[in-house]
C-alpha cells in the first residue's frame, strides 16, 4: 500500500480521537486510545498542536504501553514527559520493556530511575542491558536486543523442538535459532523453516546455515542497514571481536534506522533536526533556525560582494541584472542533483577511495554535455532578446563554467565534509550554493566587463 494511503487510513482511524479530545470526551479517549499501538499513539500525540492537550492524552495512556510509546516520540515531547513523571511511574512503565528499547531510553532518565531499575532487574537481565549500554547507540551493539535463543550443535532437532515446547513462547520476528559451541562461540544459525522440513533425528550440525556471519558489535548502524537490504534479512546474530555471540538485531530496529537516516537527509537539507517537534514554542524554533539563517546570509554576502565588484559593468549592461540568476540557478541544480547521487552512495557505503575518480570523471562528463546543450540554448535566447551576440557569448561560456565547477564540487564538497568529521547532509548544500553563486557570478560578469566593456 502506497505510505499515503496508508497515512490517509491512519488518519481516519484516529479522527474519533481527535473528535473525542475536542469534546472532552475523556471515557471515550480512554477506550479509543489504549486501542492504538504504540507508535499510533506518540503519531496522535506529536500531532497535537496543543501542549496542555498532549500532556491530557499521555496521562489517559496506559501503564503498560507508555514505555514503548515514549520510544516512538520525538526527543522534545519525550523528555518533556519524563520530566513530568513521578519515579515510581517511570520504573514501573519501562520495567517490561525490551533491552534495546530500555537502552535506548534510559540516558533520558533521571539519574535516580535508572539506579533504581538496575537495582530491581534481576542480575542476568541487568547484565543484558549493561552490555547493550556498553555500546554507541548507532551501532550494531546499541542496536541488538539480548532476547536471543541458541542452540548447540551436537543435537538433534527433535531436542530443540522439546525444548522450544517447553520455553512455550519465542521472541518476536524470531526467523532462526543461533548455534553456539561450548563456550559460546557463534557458529551459525538453524533457520526454523528447516527445522520444520527436515527430519527430526538430523542433527543441527547437519542443517545449520554457515554462510551468515555474525556482525561485529562495533559496526556501524549504516553498515548493518545495508546488509540487511542486500541480503533481505529479518534477524542478524551479533558477537564481539572474539566472536562470541551477544545478542541479534531484527528487521523492526532496521526499519527504524532507514527512516530516521532518510529524515535526517531530508531534514539537514534546510539546517533542521529529525528530532525537531512540528509544534514546539514559536522561541525555542526561532533559536534553532536562526543559525541556519545566519549561516545562509554570510554565504549570500559573500555572493552579494562579488556581484558589487561589477557594479559599473551592470550599470552599463542591464541585461547582466536580468540573466544574472539564470546562470546561478543552473549551476546549483546541477550541483544539488550531484551532491544528492554522492550523499546516497555515501550513505549506502557504495562510493571508497577506489571509485572517488571514476564518480567525478563521470559527473564532469554530464556536466559538460549539460553545459554545452543549454549554453547552446539558453545563448539563441539570450541574442535574440538582447539583440548581442556578445552577450549570447559571454552566457554561453559562463553557464558552462558552471556547470563544471558544481559538479566537481557536488563530488568533492561531501567528501571533504566527511573527511573533517562533519555531516555532508547538513553542511554540503550550503557550501555548494555558495561556490555555483560565487563562480557563476564571478564568470558571468567578469566575462561580461572584459568583452563588452
């Protein structure tokens, strides 16, 4: 279903609620709320415009599903929340939560609530999260959750089918079972299907699949993300550097990780957050943008400054004033279609040091034949409206310098950008609109002032 229909459906779905909230109608909140899941819940919520009644709706929650609702919610609404949470509320909503979920949610918590649900797990459950907490969040180990069932090999598949019987229960979106050795090692993993379909006297050395290796604690989420869509995974093993098995990551954290790097993209492009609420206070939104803002206007200064250079050659020529935007504008969505291919490959993990060349190579390439095709084109238009073929000229050679130049800088700009540490997404347009204005400018109306001055 296409995800417009689907947000449509849900829509509708939640229309009642909205209805109900607006009549204060707070027993038929109660009843149509707790019917929702989780994530329908904090979707309702951040839909809310109004604070007072978003706090109303979160105290109709229920106990049992407030834990993974907050994991669902934006950082602004989320700490709100917990900061207005009594402490025995807080252990008792995330006592029952998963261990990737709790230690995703814990460095929000009071200092006081997390000593206290430590003390209170069990100490096999407390040195489950503590392992995923030894983790950074964006990597396989923050990732996994602990709620892995293994198996040796040296048995056979009629005593792992009693001893499933006897767990009574399996973990969600379980697709396999992991195989250890003796100590712990990670061997493989028994794909249920085929425990099902084979004999029940094979052994599970016999049937295990070898060829998914465990992913390395340390891996970064990107990378996992990206095994997972190449080789259309539901659950992953996930071991340390000796190889002894830690936990498994499933296809739900996957997801989340595809999304929340698909908005980060989307969202750095105009300098904003993924996390930003749509309807946080007019004053804390106004801080976080102006930055961008000021960011934005050194840039167009800078632009400003070169276009003031040639003052006297446009005063001469208004012509220049009337395609000057013409040529900036070609060259930055040139480079913005460059940047974006870059941006993605890097993302995917498709672009290395082996294949930076043949990238540029190839944009440059289109670049140029963009560039000749519309210098062309864009020159017939600019002669016969200006009636100069000196002007036609100058247009023509400019939109092709620039075209070149925000190609290369598409390719090189990101590059650079991770080199040093800094998010391309975020920082790479503004760079990039500032060199196709500055150059684009620059060869516009410097080739201007020399040949029709």
């Amino acid at each position: 279903m296409p995800p417009a229909q689907e947000q449509q459906q849900l829509q509708e779905q939640l229309a009642p609620i909205y209805s109900a909230v607006d009549n204060r109608q707070e027993s038929s909140v109660i009843k149509l709320i707790n019917t929702l899941h989780p994530a329908e819940i904090a979707f309702l919520i951040e839909s809310l415009p109004d604070e007072e009644q978003r706090g109303k709706i979160w105290e109709l929650v229920a106990i049992d599903r407030k834990g993974e609702t907050l994991t669902h919610l934006n950082d602004y609404i989320r700490l709100q929340f917990i900061e207005s949470m009594p402490t025995s509320e807080l252990v008792g909503t995330t006592r029952t939560m998963d261990h990737d979920d709790l230690a995703d949610l814990l460095p929000d918590m009071p200092d006081v609530v997390s000593r206290v649900l430590l003390q209170s797990m069990e100490s096999q459950h407390r040195e489950r999260l503590e392992s995923v907490l030894s983790y950074p969040e964006d990597s396989a180990g923050g990732l996994m959750n602990t709620d892995t069932i293994s198996i040796r090999t040296d048995i056979s598949l009629e005593t792992v089918m009693r001893y499933l019987r006897f767990l009574g229960k399996i973990p969600d979106t379980t697709d396999n079972l992991i195989v250890v050795n003796k100590a712990g090692l990670y061997q493989g993993v028994l794909y249920l299907s085929d425990l099902l379909t084979h004999a029940p006297e094979k052994y599970v050395s016999s049937v295990m699949n070898t060829e998914l290796h465990g992913i390395n604690a340390a891996t970064d989420q990107a990378e996992v993300a990206a095994l997972f869509e190449r080789r259309d995974l539901i659950t992953a093993p996930v071991v340390d550097e000796q190889g002894y098995l830690l936990g498994r990551i499933t296809i739900d954290d996957i997801v989340d990780v595809i999304r929340d790097e698909g908005e980060h993209t989307f969202m750095s492009q105009a300098g904003l957050s993924e996390e930003d609420d749509m309807f946080a206070p007019v004053l804390s939104s106004s801080k976080r943008r102006a930055v961008w803002l000021g960011v934005n206007l050194l840039t167009a200064l800078l632009a400003s400054a070169v276009i003031g250079f040639f003052q006297v050659t446009i005063e001469q020529f208004v012509a220049l004033a009337v395609l000057m935007p013409i040529v900036a504008s070609m060259g930055g969505i040139a480079g913005s279609q460059t940047l974006t291919l870059v941006i993605r490959g890097m993302a995917l993990g498709q672009l290395s040091s082996k294949n930076y060349r043949s990238l540029m190579v190839k944009e440059l390439s289109v670049s140029f034949i963009n560039g000749l095709l519309w210098a062309v084109v864009l020159a017939i238009i600019s002669g016969l409206w200006f009636s100069s073929e000196t002007l036609a000229f100058v247009i023509g050679i400019a939109i092709t310098i620039n075209l070149l130049v925000a190609a290369f800088s598409g390719v090189a700009i990101p590059i650079v950008l991770d080199k040093l540490g800094a998010d391309p997404a975020l920082a790479g347009g503004v760079f990039l609109t500032t060199v196709t204005d500055v150059v684009g400018f620059f060869a516009f109306l410097g080739l201007a002032s020399v040949m029709l001055t």
